[in-house]
C-alpha cells in the first residue's frame, strides 16, 4: 500500500486510517484483535482512537479501545510499524477537571493514554472537540510541550470550524510554537458542508484532512433500511445511539442512499467502495477513517484503493447529493 504525505509534515501515513472506536464494546477482545491483524496485514499502519473510546460504552469502559491496542502493539512487538494517533476532550476521569481542553487535562490525558497505550510516544495527539471555555493559547502551549518533551510527534484537531481552526493557526505562528498539522472532520456523500469553507482552509494551510464516517456510520453500505434503526449497529449503540440516528436516519438520506445504490449498481462495484472512492477523490483528503465491527468488513474498503473514480461517475454522484453540501437540506 503506498503512503502519502501528512500534510506539510515529513510524516507519510497509509491512505486509509484504521478506526479502532468499536473496540472493547461493540466488539469484543478478540474481534478487535482479528481487525487489528487484518488491517495492518493489508498494509493500513495508520490507526485512531480516543482517550474515551469505545464508542457508546458506559462510563467504566472509558479507555478500553487504548487498552486493546496496546495489548495488541505489545504482543505483535509492532509499535515501530504504527502510526499512531490519539485525541483528547471528553470526561476520562472521576474529577470535573479530567475534561476539556485546558492544560491540566491535557498533560493528565496524555499520561494516562501512553499508560493505556503501552508507548511513550503517539505521534498524532488530537484535541476531540473544541472547548469554548479554554483560550486557545492555553490549549497551544501545553500540546507544544508535548511536543517538546518528546511524548507527542504531531498535533492536530477534530470537529472543528474553519474559523476555530485558522484562528488557532494564527495563535500559533504568533507565538512561535506548534501549530495543528491534521483536521478530523465528518465527511461523506450525506454531509458535505466541509467543502465550503474548512476544506478551502486546509488546501491553502496544507492541513492534513483525515475524515470519520466515510461511510455516514453505515448508510453508505446500504444495509440500512426505513424503519426501526437496525439492532447492533451504531445506530442502536449505547450512548452513541442518538448522535447516529440524528445525523443519517432520515427519510431524505434513505432516498438518497438508493440512488447511490443505482449508481454503484451501473458501475458494479460495492456500495462502500463507492462511497469510499468518493471521499478519495476529493484532493484535499489525506486519509479517510474507515472502522469495522468484523475484519472482513474491510475488504471493500481497501478497495476503494484499487483505481480512482471515474470523472463522470464523480459528477453524478456530485449531483445526487449537492443538497447536503449547502448546510441547510431538509431531512
């Protein structure tokens, strides 16, 4: 699998990024290990996860997905090979403070993550989510230390704004210390507001762009059918349950889905090696995120890398979802 650049960095990553956020709740131990083999054998060396993964666990799962991986890093003796990303944010701790983005919580999370994660190192540290009650300084300069004191190789974000994101850039060069290299955005033929001005930002920065829900949690294989949301999807997944079914599980997004399925039909491949070309063909995309609740899932992702989509198949697909670039579709 070749690698690409990230972003203006030295650093070279797989053009697919393993999303480990299933791991230790929607998938058991040794699933999450299957996935973990699979990945990495078909060359993606990439990976992310979260201080609070697994997604939708409880609270007394907080941290499980790093646990897993480190076990996994461990056993195999692989921690070389790994490109290994993290981010923090959400509450990790019994105390109000093991939260946020503030200083405190930062330096707390990194400890406990590297702990987790058996390493000294990550080389991708990521804050989750911004935090309107943090000054953005505050947040640069303990993850510049971070830097410096050799625990974190790169920083960037994710479910940021173009405006919080080049704000942030500029606090940065004004203070002489690291900036944010990577975005993780939601990205996907059902939600394409990014295009309008964060992706504008990131070409012009040459910010890595490395997207979550490529596959709009599973829509995008088309398995997914009007009604009751499916049982043991991300759809009916614990906490995640609502932030899932109030992103994608709309009458509009089903219409739409079907005449993507048509779309993929015509030109006979899988749905999620569609929807996955898609995201890729867009250049300004480093490496999507694509998750997994069994290893043989992946399979129609890692095909996605196989040829570029065809202009006109892009245009189509361009079309049929214009609505959901503008920010403002009915769903």
């Amino acid at each position: 699998m070749d690698h690409v650049r990230f972003g203006r960095t030295g650093l070279r990553v797989s053009p697919l990024c393993l999303g480990t956020m299933t791991f230790g709740y929607q998938c058991d131990d040794d699933t999450s290990f299957a996935i973990m083999d699979a990945a990495f054998d078909a060359g993606i060396s990439f990976w992310d996860a979260a201080d609070v993964y697994p997604l939708g666990g409880p609270r007394e799962t907080v941290g499980r997905t790093e646990e897993l991986i480190g076990q996994w890093l461990a056993r195999h003796g692989r921690r070389d090979d790994v490109i290994l990303a993290t981010k923090c944010f959400g509450r990790s701790g019994p105390n109000p403070w093991d939260q946020g983005n503030g200083r405190k919580n930062i330096m707390r999370a990194i400890d406990a993550s590297l702990r987790r994660l058996g390493t000294d190192h990550v080389d991708l540290y990521q804050i989750h989510f911004y935090d309107p009650n943090v000054h953005i300084d505050e947040t640069l300069h303990a993850m510049d230390d971070l830097v410096r004191s050799g625990k974190v190789r790169y920083i960037g974000c994710s479910n940021t704004m173009a405006y919080q994101l080049a704000r942030a850039i500029g606090r940065s060069e004004l203070h002489g210390i690291s900036r944010f290299e990577s975005v993780q955005p939601r990205y996907n033929l059902l939600f394409r507001e990014n295009e309008r001005e964060l992706f504008r930002l990131c070409a012009e920065e040459d910010i890595a762009v490395i997207p979550y829900n490529p596959l709009a949690g599973g829509m995008l294989s088309g398995k997914h059918k009007p009604g009751s949301p499916t049982e043991g999807t991300r759809f009916t997944l614990g906490r995640a349950q609502d932030t899932y079914t109030d992103r994608y599980w709309h009458d509009r997004m089903f219409e739409t889905v079907e005449e993507i399925r048509a779309v993929a039909e015509d030109i006979g491949v899988p749905m999620v090696t569609l929807a996955l070309r898609w995201v890729l063909a867009n250049p300004v995309i480093t490496s999507p995120i694509v998750g997994a609740s069994r290893p043989e899932q992946l399979a129609a992702s890692i095909a996605a890398l196989d040829e570029p989509l065809p202009d006109d198949v892009k245009e189509r697909l361009d079309g049929i979802t214009a609505v959901y670039r503008q920010g403002d579709h009915d769903r």
